[in-house]
C-alpha cells in the first residue's frame, strides 16, 4: 500500500500537563527507516538524490533534512517551483512523502502510544552517535530541563562536530521527532501541547 502525504510544517511544541510520564524504551518498537527512493526538481527534470538521502539518516531510524537546491546540490528545473519525492517503507508499508521547496522534512519510524512515551533519544549526527534515552527518560519523569553539551550527554560522540539531540517520542497517538542542537536547552515541558486557554 502506497500512502500521498504533502508535509506542510514540523512539529509543535508548547508547555508541560499535569501526569507526565515516561516508560522504557523495550515497551515501544522504534523501527528501522528505509528510504527506497528519494528526487529533486519536476515531473520530467528531476535529478535523484536517493544516495544522499540514505545517508543523511541517523542511527537507521531518523531522517531531517530541508528540501532545496542547496541540499540536491543542483538546481534541475531553473524557475520553476521545484519539490522533492520520497519513497520510504516502514512498519512494512511503503510510502510515498512530497515536500515542497524550502520545507523541513522529517522522518521516523515509532510506534505511537497514548500516553507520552520517550521511546528512543540520541546524541550525536548521521556519523556517530551515542544512546541517551534513560537520560532523557528521567529528565522527562522530573519535568525538568536540560543544556544538550558533551557533559551532560555522557561524552562527545563525534569530536569536532555538530550534534543534535534526537528525541523519538509518541503522545495521544502520535508519533513525534524533537531535535534539539548542541549548547541549546531542552524543556520536558518541549514534549507536551499546551493546554487550551481558559474561557
């Protein structure tokens, strides 16, 4: 079965409930992400680009990335409003995602729960990166808050380089990626939508 989905927007965020929660990574499938295909441009000028995109994915599960010339590397249809296709399987279904110019893209493969669940959380980039999830379990369990540095995520997993902190998580049925980048704070209360204003 082949899905259509058009990715509009990322992910939002706003501030803590009440009974937050968090469970152990073994009680929620975090599956492998695989990109099948993946083209830049326009129906009839197109370049493939599935090679880069495989290898923008981080730990086998996470993709996230923005759609442009400046990441095809190439410009195949100049003037014309250009948006890139990707073809992936998960959880044994394949799908299909487009994603306009200039919009962020995210992929990941979590089965989603209802009540808020941290099922998997990295420190690092698509090179090398380092298991994290009790961390931000207990983090989360606490409601508290965090500065993503070498020091508090156990180590510099790639020495040198840029990192992220990745967060797979799920909440009233959905599956979500929060990432977060190096030197920057991540909130408990990032994870939770915010309760609907008083009338």
């Amino acid at each position: 079965m082949k899905r259509n989905i058009l990715a509009i927007g990322g992910v939002v965020l706003g501030l803590l409930s009440a009974g937050l929660t968090a469970v152990k990574a073994d009680d929620v499938a975090v599956k492998p992400l695989e990109i099948v295909s993946a083209r830049w441009g326009v129906p009839g000028s197109d370049m493939d680009i599935t090679e880069k995109v495989k290898g923008d994915v981080v730990q086998d599960c996470i993709l996230e990335i923005v759609a442009g010339n400046g990441y095809a590397g190439k410009d195949p249809a100049r003037g014309k409003s250009k948006s890139l296709t990707v073809v992936y399987r998960v959880f044994g279904e394949e799908k299909n995602l487009v994603v306009a110019d200039h919009k962020p893209l995210q992929l990941f493969a979590v089965k989603p729960t209802q009540e808020l669940t941290v099922s998997k959380a990295f420190y690092g980039n698509k090179e090398k990166c380092r298991d994290v999830t009790a961390k931000i379990q207990q983090v989360v369990a606490a409601g508290g808050k965090l500065n993503i540095n070498n020091g508090t995520m156990g180590g510099d997993p790639a020495y040198g380089q840029g990192k992220k902190l990745y967060i797979l998580y799920s909440l009233n049925n959905e599956a979500k990626l929060l990432s977060v980048p190096e030197r920057m704070d991540f909130n408990a209360a990032d994870l939770t939508p915010a309760p609907e204003e008083e009338k």
